[in-house]
C-alpha cells in the first residue's frame, strides 16, 4: 500500500512552501539533503532512483533548476492547487513502469467538478499564479495551470549571490469519447536561469566562480484506455520528454583590478526521449493479470568545454588538470517487456509476482528484474 498525500495536507503544513515533494520528504524512510532542493532520498537511496508519474505518464524531472543526476531542484513545476493526491510507493511496484531502486511517485491531477467550471489565483514565496478547470460538454474537461517566480523582484541575492528566476505551466486534458474509451492528454513546460556572481573583492567571499545556467524541460504525452470486457482493459500511452541546459562558469581575480574572468566551463546539452508503451489487464477472481511493452528511443545531443580542467581533492598537486571538450550527437534505443499477477488471500494479504526485461541499445546490455511482495 502507498503512503497517498492530499493536497489540503500539503497546503496546510508549514515550511513546505507548498511544494507536495517537501512534503514527501517528512514521510518514513525519506530524508534530505539540503533546504535549497526539494531532493527526495528514499531508504538511503539516491534522488535518481525515485520515478515520478503524472497521470500515467512517466516525467524525468518535475522540478525546476534541476541538474543531471538528480530529480530534485528547487520547486516543482506542478501546482499543488492542481494536485488531487499523490501515492509513493517506496520498494516493490508495479512492473508496467520503468525500474527505480527507491520509490514509485505517481501525480494524480484534480478529476473535474460537475458541470461548473473552478479556478484559484494565489501568491506565494515559491511564486504567482494560478489554475482554472472546466467542462467542455458532457465528455470531456481540460485544466490549465501557470506559475511565475516573484523572488527577483524584491531581491537579487538569495544568500548564493543571485536568486532563480522561473515559469511554468501545465495542460491536461480528460475525454471519454464512449463508455468504453478515455482518453487522456498531459503537457507539462518549464524554463529557468539563475545567474551567481560572487564579488572576490569582498571580505569573506570564498567563492571565486561566476556561474550562468538556463534550463528548459517538458513532457507531453498521451494516455488511451479501451474496456475490451468488464474484466479486460487494455492502454496505450505515448509521449516525448525533452530537457535543455545552458551552462557558463568562469573563474574569477581580484588580484588584478578590473577583476579578471578566464573560462571554465561550458556546457549545452539537449535530451530527448520517445516512448511508446502498449499493456493489457485481465481481473479475474480477485487477481489481475497484465502483461506489455515499451520502446524507447533516446536522443542526446552533448556539447561540453572545460579547458582549464579541475581541480581533484584526490590529487597532491594544487594544479588544475584533466581539461576537456567534447561534442557527441546521437539516437540510442531501449524495450521492455513485462508480466505481472497482483491479488491477495483474504481481507489481509496481499500478493505482487511478476517480472521485467530491459534490452539498452547503447549497451547491448540486458537486466532481468524479477518482482515479488508479500504484505499481511
């Protein structure tokens, strides 16, 4: 069973800001690691190893000024206004989805509200906005949400020598064309940049490195659910994430007046992943049965300098080595295959069994995951 959060308890805790992934950081088994990211660590594992799932739609990232090797940043993306709840399912969880070592965190956005359209406008330290959701007809409804950041507007300096500067918005759209289709379709975008200057002259500063980043990312998707039978469903879901970041750093002087810059750092990279995923489910008797599909293709495009290199607390010399630079533009693909039986005995016990392939292109690497949970 998840641990399921509810928007109202969200909305009504002090020092989230709002934010449902601070939330799930007071949940057992989950910690942090710093109050400048909304990381989320479950069991000790790293923040990679969560998967987040909006509306049956696997998302890379939710968070804003979100970095490589993490699924934090610094706020979400998603308005908990919109949020209906959430479910985290910390080890075990359904093979239908990629495989996380740590947790399952599925968004359920707000179901639509009869025949009278809602909406919210709110202003708050992560940002201004708002939402509005309305029926169209009697089979469908479509819920519209935007956020802007309002920090660097009262300030230039967070505490890190500047202060992030963000805007999102969200689209989601609900049909049911017939008593036996529904139709689903999500869009989730985001941009931010956060420049850091430090000034060396001053007292104190010890950092000595100017840093520019812009960061865009979004996911749009499409979910499709058939009823074949009262006991049989089957769903196709399709949908492309993309991710761009614009870095700059360069190192900073003060011995020589004006301060000198020399650069350091420079990366533009771009992913994007494709993904078309086909299961069906059989309930029968208190179990369901499911089997399916996914194809993925994954485009990367990486154009990294660093010529003045690093310097490694692992190395004696105090001297910058390892410069690099780098460009690779390239298509990788990757399938999966699953099956699963979910059911129990009783009113107290509950049973998981299945299993899942991956075949990576990159590779030619194959991982065989068997699942299995027994829960009383």
């Amino acid at each position: 069973a998840p641990y399921r959060v509810t928007q109202d308890e969200v909305l009504s805790s002090a020092g989230t800001w709002g934010d449902f992934s601070r939330f799930l950081q007071l949940l057992p088994g989950v910690v942090w690691n710093s109050d400048m990211s909304n990381d989320v660590l479950v069991r000790g594992g790293n923040p990679t190893e969560n998967l987040y799932v909006v509306n049956g739609i696997e998302v890379p990232n939710i968070n804003h000024l979100a970095m490589e090797g993490t699924t934090g940043g610094f706020t979400s993306m998603i308005d908990t206004s919109t949020i209906g709840s959430v479910d985290m399912k910390a080890g075990v969880y359904d093979a239908w989805y990629s495989s996380r070592l740590s947790s399952l965190i599925e968004v359920h956005t707000l179901e639509s509200h009869g025949s009278k359209p809602i909406g919210e406008l709110d202003l708050g330290i992560s940002g201004a906005g708002g939402f509005l959701q309305r029926p169209i007809g009697s089979k469908a409804s479509v819920l519209l949400t935007a956020h802007r950041s309002v920090l660097n507007l009262v300030t230039n300096d967070i505490g890190i020598n500047g202060v992030p500067i963000y805007t999102d918005g969200m689209a989601q759209l609900d049909w049911s064309p017939s008593a036996k289709d529904h139709v689903s379709a999500l869009s989730l975008n985001g941009a931010d940049s956060i420049n850091i200057t430090p000034q060396p002259c001053d007292p104190g500063v010890t950092l000595n490195v100017r840093t520019q980043y812009g960061g865009a990312r979004s996911t749009d998707g499409l979910v499709w659910q058939h009823i074949h039978t009262p006991g049989t469903v089957s769903t196709v879901t399709a949908s492309y994430s993309a991710q761009n970041q614009n870095i700059g750093q360069q190192l900073q002087s003060c011995t020589i007046k004006p301060i000198q810059l020399t650069p350091a750092y420079q990366e533009q990279t771009h992913d994007g992943i494709t993904t078309l995923g086909y299961g069906i489910q059989l309930g029968k008797r208190h179990w369901l049965y499911s089997v399916g599909a996914t194809g993925r293709l994954t485009a990367m495009n990486y154009a990294v300098a660093q010529p003045q290199g690093q310097q490694s607390p692992y190395n004696v010399s105090p001297t910058w080595t390892d410069s690099d630079n780098f460009s690779r533009d390239f298509i990788t693909g990757q399938t999966s295959f699953y099956a699963e039986a979910s059911g129990g005995f009783g009113n107290r016990w509950s049973v998981i069994g299945g299993a899942r392939e991956e075949i990576f292109a990159l590779t030619s690497a194959k991982v065989f995951e068997p699942r299995a949970s027994l829960a009383y």
